[in-house]
C-alpha cells in the first residue's frame, strides 16, 4: 500500500525541489506546521495586482510536504490569487471528500492522489496550499488598512 503513495513520481518531486529559500523583500512570509508529523514550510510571496510574481520556500517536511512544496513552486509563479484560493480547495476536497484532482495548468498534482487513503498524511501534503492562502490572506489585508490610509494622505 505505501508503494502507491511514495511512488517514483512523488519521490521524484520531493528529491528535487525549486525556488529553495527566501525571497529578499517578499510581500509576505507565512508557515504552516503539521504537530502529527512536526513538518514545516515557509513561503515568501510577492504578489502585484492580483498575480503571483515570485516566491520563494523553506521546506522542512516529510517526502509528501516536499513534494507538494515541489509541486507548488513549480506552478505558483504567474498563478492568480483567485486560482491559488481555489487551488488549496480543490487539494482539500481530493484528499478530505474524495474530490476530483486538480486540473488545467495544476495537473501534476494529481500524483499526490494516493494520500487520500492516508488521513495522517493529509496534514503534510496541505502545508504548502495552506501556507500560500496565509500569505495571500497577509498582502490583502496590508493593501486594505494602507487604501484608507493612502487616501487620507492625499486628501
């Protein structure tokens, strides 16, 4: 049964991880934390409009974060808010409600439909989706409280 979930795919992905690091002026910088298993990831965002222009990510995570983190950081750069919010959805529902996998430009992900039948996993694999949706939760509310303020500057 673990041959299905740490396939070569998944090995694949978790052996060779992009975009390791930080950014140097991110817009914001979140961590999520699995207690079952202790991973980690940190994610530094840089988002302009409402799309992701560059990201960067420190992944201390068993074989499933990292190669949900791989996963990620391929595909994050040039993905919009809207997409990324809908992205951690999707993965949630695949994994918690036997939903469909992701489609369109976040295909791959579909390899992590294995962990599924794994509950304990779950935690891990959703670290980086959940770390993405903080940060992005992070600018948005910066750009909120600094519209009002902006204005009153001007006025």
């Amino acid at each position: 049964m673990l041959d299905a979930l740490y396939n070569d795919k998944i090995l694949a992905h978790a052996a060779n991880i992009p975009r390791l690091g930080r950014l140097e002026a991110p817009g914001a910088t979140a961590t999520a934390h699995s207690r079952l298993c202790g991973s980690t990831v940190t994610v530094d965002l840089s988002v302009e409009g409402d799309q992701v222009v560059d990201f960067a990510h420190e992944v201390r995570a068993c074989a499933l974060g990292q190669a949900s983190s791989s996963l990620m950081a391929q595909t994050v750069v040039g993905a919009s808010t809207e997409e990324l919010r809908a992205l951690r959805e999707t993965m949630r529902r695949m994994l918690k409600e036997n939903g469909p996998a992701p489609t369109g430009r976040f295909a791959e992900l579909s390899v992590l439909e294995p962990v599924r039948d794994y509950k304990a996993r779950h935690a891990s694999t959703m670290l980086t989706f959940d770390a993405v949706v903080d940060a992005l939760d992070q600018i948005e509310a910066k750009r909120a409280g600094a519209a009002p303020a902006a204005a009153g500057v001007g006025g």
